[in-house]
C-alpha cells in the first residue's frame, strides 16, 4: 500500500466559520459540496453517508472527531483497496467569515494511486470551493 495526502488550495468562506462547520457536521447536507456530475446514490443517516463515485465505487463515509469550528474528520469504510480520512479544516474566528481547507489522506495500492491520484485531486479541490461559496444564514 502506498500513503498519500491531498490538499485542496486554502479558500476564502462566505459564511461564518461556526455556520459551515455546523453545516458540514450534518451529513443531510454532505452531498451540497459533492461534485454531482461525479457522485451519484446518496444517502445518509445521522452518524454516516453513503454514495457513489460514478464509474468507480460506492462508498461509505463516517465521522470519527469534529474540534469545534476547526476540524471535521470523515473516514471512509468497507473498502478493501482504497482507505482515506477527509478533513474539512476552518481557520478564523466562529462568528467571523474565514478560510477553509480539505485535506485528503489515502492509502492505496500504488497501481490504484496512479489512476486514482488526479481524480482525487480534482475531488478535495471542488469540495473546498463548494464549501466557501456556501452563504448560510446565520444561526
């Protein structure tokens, strides 16, 4: 397996910090930063999402620790070949608009890395800036 990490560029939010990470610790609204023209199936419940990668493979994503308004993490569950965390990081004050961040970290099967790695990329980078451009109301 090979070992890897993703970063999106960092991007300046619309919203205030504590409205997106309130936001993105709801997987109802998980699938509003997913490119759809690549995701497909969605589902949730309160503690997980499900869905797929058109073409690809279905996935199963969890959270496993949230710091308030600086860091969510989401690992990704049931894939033999193919294991990641996702982090959605906040940098700034939680009432103040600030910037954000997605990190990827993977461990693949390095002929998988290959293909999957631009994908991938394209993936943490279109998450980030779906993410900033959210407007939320304040809470």
């Amino acid at each position: 397996m090979a070992e890897f990490t993703i970063i999106s560029e960092t991007k300046t939010t619309r919203s205030a910090i504590k409205d997106l990470y309130d936001f993105l610790s709801d997987f109802k609204n998980f699938a509003s930063i997913l490119p759809e023209d690549k995701v497909e199936n969605f589902t949730y419940t309160a503690d997980s999402c499900n869905f797929t990668i058109r073409g690809i493979t279905a996935l199963t994503i969890k959270q496993i620790s949230k710091t308030p308004y600086s860091s969510i993490k989401f690992q990704s569950e049931g894939l033999a070949k193919f294991n990641f965390i996702l982090e959605a990081k906040f940098v700034g004050e939680a009432e103040k608009e600030g910037q954000c961040q997605i990190e990827l970290f993977a461990d693949m099967n390095p002929f998988i890395k290959v293909m999957a790695e631009k994908p991938l990329k394209g993936l943490v980078d279109t998450m980030a800036v779906r993410l900033s451009e959210l407007q939320l109301p304040k809470a």
